[in-house]
C-alpha cells in the first residue's frame, strides 16, 4: 500500500492526536462492575458451575474459555454423557480470581478493624487526603501515616483508607505516674493515669516498699498515653484506669521488663501481697491474671488458711476461665504481667483509701472494725499524705462471738465491704461500680 506524502506539519499533528489519545486510553478508568457482575465473577472463581436450562458442554466451555474436550477430561465424562439441568461441573479458574480474592481479603481485613481504635473509609472518584481530613476533623498528616502514603500523592478510587478515631475516650486533667518508691516505670510516655488511679497506685507501692524493704522494684509498664485514647495493642488503657505491672520472681529476682512467669519462677507470697494491698484500697473493680498463675496463687492462699468462701470471693480459681467471678481473673496474654484496673474515673475523684481493710494479712477467722472508743487496739497503715487507716484483729484466744463481722458469710462479707467503702459512697454514690468492691457477690 502506499503512503501518500504529507506535508510535515501534518505527520506531527497525527503523531500528537495519537499520544493523546493513547494517554486518554491509559488513564480511562474501568468501568464499575454491578453487584451482579461481582457475584458472578465470585461464583466463576469457585471453579464449579451449576448447569441451567438450555447448558451444553460447549456453552460452558466457551463461558469459562475453555476446549470441550478440555471440559470433559476436567469432569471425566464421557462423550454422549448426558447433562441434567442442576448438574455441577468443575470448570477452569478464571485469570482474574488471584486479583479480585485479595481485593476482597483486603475488605474483609478493614471491616474487621472496626472498633479498634480506626474507621474504615473506601475511597471514591475526585477525594483527595485534605478533603477526607476536613470530613473526619483529622490531620492529613495522620491520614498518611496510618496508611502509609506519601504526601502529593493522588488517591486511587476503590482505595480502602484506615481513618484515626475521634478520641471518645479522653483523658482529661491526667497525670504523669512520676518515679517513686517500690515500682520501675518502664515505659513513662504510657505513664498516665487520672490523679486518683496515681495517687491509689503510689500509696499501694510505698506499703509494699515498706513491707517488703529488701524486695526488688515492681515493673509497672502501660497505664494510657497522655490524653487517653487508643493504646496499641491494648483494647483497655484508654482513661487513665487500667495498669500492666511485671511478676515478682523467686530468689528476689530482678525481671527483665514484662518476664513470662511460670508456677516455678513466679514469687507466690510477694505477688499475693501487692495484690492483697491494691484489693484492699477499696477501689480495684478487677484484676487479670493468667488462669495456671491463678491455681498457684490459690494452692498459696489455702496453704496459709484462707477459708474457701472467702477464696471464692477473691480469685476464680478453679472455676472454668469463661465464669466471671472473683475479683482476680483470667484473660489472655496475662502470662508476664497482671493487669489492675481502678474506678478512679473522674479527674476530681479524691480516691480516698478504704479505711478497713477488706482482706486480713493473715489468714485471721474473724475480723473486727474498730471502734472510736478502743484507739488502743487499732493497727496503723500507711497512707497518704501521713494519713492511716485501721483494722483490728482480734488477740488470740479471745472469744470472737460477738465480731460484728465475719469474712466466710455472705451477708456479713457485703456489710464489711459496705461499711469500708461507707465514707466513699456517701460522698460519690454515683461513682461506686455495681459489681465493684463494695459490693461483688459470687454469681452462682
């Protein structure tokens, strides 16, 4: 065929007209596939047909590009082999299957990351990383750093986007866990809490201090970051009032960070101990605890003569980890550290400590409440601030028939929590959990 000759401004001009159009081709996008086409493609990618009305071999394999003699060997039939309409036939998977499962993976992925701290955003034609921050009042910055994009960058439409949360929960007038006696922080830019879950948590580490003068620090790792919120990976530690502290080890022992603890390395007694002393502020509503760490600590408590009731009351153990009783109880990943959580909610919550305390230091039948006309029974604790708080056992020997108390009855155990727990309700009743402290019961 010949070619005409064309003046050269010609030549350049189709030269030009082509590279547009090429482009325009390039950048077309393609067009959106309905719900139906989608399940089709779906089902097709399941590599089987289901034969309708009016099927043959040869339509099925030309719909599936595929050869009938390709079909045949696929389904090992016979030529001549008759087809029933509701027939299943294996069929070739098409080439597309790889891409659109992983597109779907990638969905699925994304909706299951709701609720944690993200919201899922699909991404449409013409939005751009400013409008989507105007929309959801967040930076850009914080949109392309979570998605790991790069700034300038357009967004592909069908792109699915991970969108930081409005902080719902809020630590408001926090505070910084400073160092102190008897703990380590490990982590101090996690080190915020509401004053009093602080206050509480610093009164409890300088008892155990006191009692324990020749004990290795606690390690307190994460509490919540400054001003609440999501605290990756934690689902809790968004307020100010939940604590992750380290084991005690055997042999005074220091760990290294959170250690993973097991019946043999984990220190029974000093444990217990920290755990008695957070209890009985009054303010713990529960306490996670690795379920086999718990059978050792329970095996401890009977050991020292805790009665059973009153071990029912304290530490789940041995009930099935899915029965939620006790005020110590199992979670998963609790195995290198326990996790306290206060009801310290409110940022002008004093938090004062209990004046009684609940649980006895030894394992003592009847506990009294002392009465303002025998000071000179009363045992001094530490408190905050210089201030004590009192419990008194009664001396041994001595007739315990009138102790207006007594831990193994259940009545008797929610008027003691009760009358420790007076003073704060009185002035907070709204604050006191329903299921706290001052009025757990075992659920039966």
């Amino acid at each position: 065929m010949r070619v005409p000759n064309l003046p050269r401004f010609a030549v350049i001009a189709l030269i030009l007209l082509g590279f547009v159009t090429s482009e325009a081709s390039a950048g077309q996008r393609p067009k959106k596939r309905s719900q139906a086409e989608v399940a089709r493609r779906l089902a097709a990618c399941r590599g089987q047909v289901t034969l309708k009305k009016g099927d043959s071999l040869s339509k099925v394999a030309t719909r599936n590009d595929m050869t009938v003699k390709q079909l045949r060997e696929l389904n090992k039939l016979k030529k001549g082999a008759h087809l029933a309409q509701g027939m299943t036939l294996k069929v070739k998977r098409p080439d597309y299957c790889s891409a659109m499962e992983a597109e779907q993976e990638a969905e699925k992925r994304a909706a299951a990351k709701k609720g944690k701290g993200w919201t899922i955003h699909k991404v449409k034609k013409g939005e751009t990383v400013e409008r989507l921050a105007k929309k959801y009042k967040v930076k850009p910055e914080a949109i392309l750093k979570a998605n790991g994009l790069r700034k300038g960058k357009a967004l592909r439409a069908g792109l699915v986007l991970r969108i930081v949360k409005k902080n719902r929960h809020a630590l408001k007038e926090g505070e910084q866990l400073p160092n102190g006696v008897g703990y380590v922080r490990m982590r101090p830019d996690h080190a915020w809490g509401t004053p009093g879950s602080i206050r509480t948590m610093q009164d409890v580490f300088a008892q155990f201090a006191a009692r324990n003068p020749t004990s290795v620090p606690a390690m307190v790792a994460d509490l919540s970051k400054k001003g609440g919120g999501h605290l990756s990976p934690h689902m809790s530690h968004q307020r100010g009032v939940d604590v992750d502290i380290g084991y005690l080890k055997v042999d005074n022992k220091r760990t290294r960070g959170l250690e993973v603890m097991t019946v043999e390395t984990l220190d029974v007694a000093k444990t217990w101990d920290l755990l008695r002393l957070f209890l009985n502020t009054g303010h713990v509503t529960d306490i996670f605890m690795d379920y086999e760490l718990q059978g050792a600590l329970y095996e401890h408590l009977k050991a020292r003569g805790y009665s059973e009731k009153l071990l029912e009351k304290i530490v789940q153990y041995p009930r099935p980890p899915s029965e939620r009783v006790g005020f110590i109880r199992h979670y998963r990943g609790h195995h290198h550290h326990f996790h306290v959580r206060f009801d310290c909610t409110r940022p002008d919550d004093p938090c004062a400590p209990a004046e009684v305390a609940m649980i006895p230091d030894r394992p003592l039948p009847k506990v009294a409440i002392a009465s303002a006309s025998e000071p000179e029974e009363r045992t001094k604790r530490v408190g905050r601030g210089g201030q004590t708080s009192t419990t008194v056992a009664f001396p041994e020997g001595e007739s315990d028939d009138d102790a207006p108390f007594d831990l193994d009855d259940d009545e008797d155990w929610e008027s003691f929590t009760e009358e420790a727990l007076g003073q704060r309700r009185a002035e907070s009743p709204s604050r006191v959990p329903r299921f706290g402290p001052a009025t757990r019961r075992v659920r039966r």
